[in-house]
C-alpha cells in the first residue's frame, strides 16, 4: 500500500515509526493495522522526501529511450504520472510508425513530450510547496521549500 503523508518536518530526514502512527491516530481498518505495524516494524517504512525529476534531452541514446518516471517524475500531488507514462507511449506508438528512421522518431517524441514534462512537474511542485508553506505557517515553522528538484 501507498500513502502519502503531508506533516511539517524541522529538519529531520527520516520519522520515527511512532511519530508516523501518531498521524494515523482516529483511523480505522486496514489503517489502524497499518499504523500498529509501523511501531511493531519501522523498517517496513520507505520514506522519502518529495522529489521532481525531469532528464535533460536527449533522453534516447541510439534506438534506445526512455520515457515515463525514468525521464520525468513529478511529485505526486498532480497525480499525472501514470497517466503521463500513458502519453508517452502514445506518442512513441505514432511517431515510430511514421516513414523515417527511427532515431527521427525518438527525436520528435523528446520535443513532443518534454514540455509538458517540464510544465507538469512545475506545477505540481507549485502546489506542493503552496501546501507545505500553508502547512509550516500552521505550525508555526518557516516556509520550507519543500520539493527538491533533481537535476541528473
């Protein structure tokens, strides 16, 4: 299962199982299991920082590319990245089946979806440092700058 837990942070990388089951206190079901499992075994946690990512072009080498979370990943308040995986492939499928070689093709699929790779990774980390501001301001903390940009 994945959750993603949105809480002010002063600096520390990686919460304690207790500190993250006390943000699950008042749920029910398979939360309430959940956040018994996070005392009983914090190792269980993968925790990370959200993240933007976008690979500078070209993101093909010869006949090879890559497309998706491996050229592009956003952090997660859009919800776009399946979809955006879905985009890709769409636009690879049309412009390989096009009369020209394929490194073209590659090509033309990088300048095709690299922009609203950029402008969707933008946006969400937009949003995500709006809320983690609101968030810190709430609690008193200073504004965070939350996402962190990855630059490969």
């Amino acid at each position: 299962m994945s959750m993603l837990v949105v809480t002010p942070e002063r600096g520390v990388s990686r919460p304690s199982g207790e500190t993250l089951a006390d943000h699950l206190q008042g749920f029910e079901g398979p939360l309430a299991q959940i956040r018994e499992r996070l005392v009983d075994d914090p190792a269980g946690i993968v925790y990370s920082p959200p993240v933007e990512m976008n690979l500078p072009l070209p993101w093909h080498r010869g006949r090879v590319m890559v497309l998706g979370d491996v050229a592009h990943t956003a952090v997660p308040h859009l919800t776009q990245g399946a979809a955006m995986a879905i985009e890709d492939a769409v636009v690879l499928a049309d412009e390989v089946t096009r009369d020209r070689h394929v490194v073209e093709s590659l090509r033309a699929v990088e300048q095709l979806r690299h922009p609203p790779a950029v402008t969707a990774g933008f946006v969400a980390n937009t949003i995500a440092s709006a809320l983690f501001d609101l968030l810190n301001r709430q609690h008193g903390l200073p504004s965070s700058g939350a996402c962190r940009r990855v630059a490969a």
